[in-house]
C-alpha cells in the first residue's frame, strides 16, 4: 500500500470518528427535546449549527513560498446571546468535527448557565512544524477571513488545542486593527497584560476538579488517598494531576502518547510534572510502561479520561473497576459504554458538565473586558466553585428526577435555555 492510500485511509478514519461524534450528539440533543416535550421542529432548529463558514487562508511560509490552511467557524445558536467557543489548530480538523464542538459549546454554556450559545473554529495545521513568524502570519490570516462574523457581541473566540495566549494576542490585535478600536472582549484566553483573566490557564481543571469532588461526596468517597487514574497529561491532565495530588489524592495511574504509568502505592507526581517535555509526555523515560488501554481496566476509586474521543467502549466498559468516572476529554465515552457504566452503578460526569470550567472563566474574562474592571485570582476561583457545583447539583437532580443518566441529565439542563429562547423569539 501506497503513502498516499495510507495516509488517505486514516484520513477516512478521522473523518467517521467526527462523524460518529457528530451523530451521537444529535442523538443525545433529540432524546433530551423530547424529555422536556418540546417538537420536532425544535430539534429541526437545534440538530445543526445556524452558520458554518469555511475560509482559505494563504500565508507566507519561512521558505518564501505560499501555503494555502483551511480553516472553519462554526457557530451552533445564538438565540440565547453572541456564540462561545474556541479555535483549535490541528492536522486532524475538520468541518463535521468543528460543528460538533461547537453544539457541545452551546450545551455547556447552558448547563453553568451563560449568555452565550456555542461556537468553535479551527484550522487544519500542525503548529509543531511552524515556526512563530509563520503561526502569527496564520492567527491573523484566520481573523482577516471570519472578521465579518466575530465580535464581542457575536462570536467570542477562545483557546482550545494547541493555541495559547500568544495566538489570542495576535488574533486580538489583527481585529482592533480591522475595526480601528481595541477590543478585549473580542477574544478570551489573552495574556493577562492584554485584558486577560487570572485562573484562565487552569480553569479546565479546576472545573474537573470541582466535580470531582462534588461526584466523590455523592458516592461517599473522601478525596483523601482516593485513588485515581487519569489518561493524558497534557494542558488539563497534568494540571488534574497536580490539584488531585495537592487534595490528598493518591494517583496511581498516567498516560500520554506513549503508554501509561500506574503504581498502585501511587506516583511521585511532581517528578513526573518535573520531567514532562512541552508536549505533555513523560512516560517514555521509563521502561515499566503499559499502554492506555491497560490503564484504563486498572484498580482505581475515579477514572479521568483526559485525552482523546472515544477510549472508553462497549468492548472495555464491563472492565472498568472505577467506582466515579468524570470525563475531562471531549466525548472519551461512547453512548453504549455510557449505558453500561450507567447500569453498573458507575457514577459518569460528562463531559459537557465537567470540563466547563474553561467557558466560564472565559465568560469572567469578557465580563471585566467589557466593564473594565478586573478580578484577583482568589475572587475567580470562588465564583468558578460556586458555579460548577450549582451546575453539578442542577445535573444530578435532573438525572434523578428523570431517571436518565447523567449525561442525558446534563443535555436536559443544557438544552433547556437555548430552546426556551428559541421558543420566545418565535423561531419555533
């Protein structure tokens, strides 16, 4: 077999996981619509993104030749005010997986309660191959192209993977520049000396973290040598590992791309955080490895899948031994895995409610841009706490007054907001 007929099969792959992502939240929105009696014609309203533009974007490279990026906004519904969402760069970005993000975007912002409804974009790049000159001549091409449609009362662009601050910053300016005023509010994530918000960088984890706890109590579980295990370490993993450890957690298991690490007697985790490289990975230092999949069947009180879609299946879910199960990735669950982790009495925090920590100090950061008054980190985590356990009780509530599972829960609690303002500006 061919490199081309190689590299366009797991294209194809890519392709049917994003379509597979995609499906399975349509599935999920129509089941919740229908708990809550709203008709068919909602679903009709809310099944797909309102906008979904898609640009080209030439730069410049290093070698002086031009290299044309694809790149994507998509924006789900703004029926409850201007859309949310981040910007990733990736190889693997797609269009189908861009307008799947961003109705998870407007699900979040509806179960911590936001005026937003959810947007995302992306462009198909590898960042790691680029240099600066060349990521910045990128941020700015992206703005230039979907400039008509952003602003800090449409769409709000934010962080996602692989972009930082630093590409904020140039995606803020390079707008300031097309409107001729400086606009903060247009973008969040920014660098704290540009109108960005203290506890941005770790909000995701500190989001997961607080339902960690609160899933814990639940259960009966005290955090305090819990022992826990959490696939990935990148931005959000090891910044889980770091607060789980800092609790009193034992964590006994990580992974990242190469395989995973577990001791049962736990790990020593600021010498793993110590020894990561920029990308996240550590285990390659050592030689007692398993894989990512062994990791997932280990002995643990909470499992956190931190990584990517799609790890925990109807083929491994009859195998996990976690007792509470909180999701930090985007979609690690399948729905036949998320049924049956539901029927053996596993407590599952989706993902939709548990990584939500990042919108909502994204929405802090627009509300002191807009009135220009600023927050010390202290004050941030406290209205982050009070948040994220309101929208935990709210979700769990639902998921017993209803007898669903928590992530049908979550879309009911999600959902809800964005339909009713549909509703009331007679879209339906």
């Amino acid at each position: 077999m061919g490199t081309t007929s190689v590299l366009e099969e797991k294209h194809l792959t890519v392709q049917e996981e994003s379509l597979e992502l995609f499906n399975s939240t349509q599935t999920i929105i129509h089941e919740a619509l229908h708990y809550l009696g709203y008709p068919e014609e909602m679903y009709e309203v809310l099944k797909e993104p309102l906008r979904m533009l898609t640009v080209r974007i030439p730069v410049r490279m290093d070698d002086g030749k031009i290299k044309v990026f694809t790149g994507y906004r998509s924006q789900h519904n703004d029926a409850v005010g201007p859309t949310k969402g981040g910007v990733r760069f990736h190889p693997e970005v797609n269009e189908t997986d861009v307008k799947a993000l961003s109705m998870w975007m407007s699900l979040k912002c509806g179960i911590v309660d936001l005026p937003y409804g959810g947007g995302k974009g992306g462009i198909a790049c590898d960042p790691r191959e680029m240099s600066f000159r060349e990521l910045e001549g990128l941020s700015r091409g992206y703005v230039r192209a979907i400039s008509q449609v952003v602003g800090p009362t449409k769409d709000i662009p934010a962080p996602d993977v692989f972009t930082n601050p630093q590409i904020m910053a140039w995606m803020m300016d390079e707008y300031s520049r097309i409107r001729e005023f400086d606009s903060p509010g247009f973008i969040t994530g920014k660098p704290v000396v540009l109108g960005g918000s203290h506890g941005r960088e770790t909000a995701t984890a500190r989001g997961v973290t607080i339902c960690v706890e609160e899933a814990a109590k639940k259960r009966g579980i005290e955090l305090t040598n819990a022992r826990i295990v959490i696939q990935g370490f990148g931005n959000a993993g090891s910044y889980l590992a770091k607060f789980m450890h800092d609790a009193g957690a034992k964590v006994v298991g990580i992974s990242d791309a190469y395989g995973a690490l577990y001791d049962q007697d736990g790990l020593d985790v600021d010498y793993l955080l110590d020894r990561r490289d920029s990308y996240g990975t550590v285990t390659n230092l050592f030689n007692n490895r398993i894989t990512n999949e062994e990791l997932l069947e280990k002995e643990c009180d909470i499992l956190i899948p931190a990584a990517i879609a799609n790890q925990i299946t109807k083929k491994n879910a009859k195998n996990i031994k976690a007792s509470i199960v909180v999701e930090a990735a985007n979609g690690p669950t399948t729905l036949e895995a998320t049924k049956i982790l539901t029927k053996r009495g596993i407590l599952l925090v989706p993902d939709v409610l548990a990584s939500s920590g990042g919108v909502t100090v994204s929405y802090f950061e627009w509300v002191q841009n807009n009135q220009g008054y600023y927050w010390g980190e202290e004050e941030i985590l406290a209205k982050l706490r009070t948040v994220l356990v309101d929208s935990f009780e709210k979700v769990y509530t639902s998921a017993s007054q209803h007898q669903v599972d928590m992530r049908l829960a979550a879309y009911i609690v999600g959902i809800r907001k964005m339909a009713e303002a549909s509703r009331f500006r007679g879209w339906v």
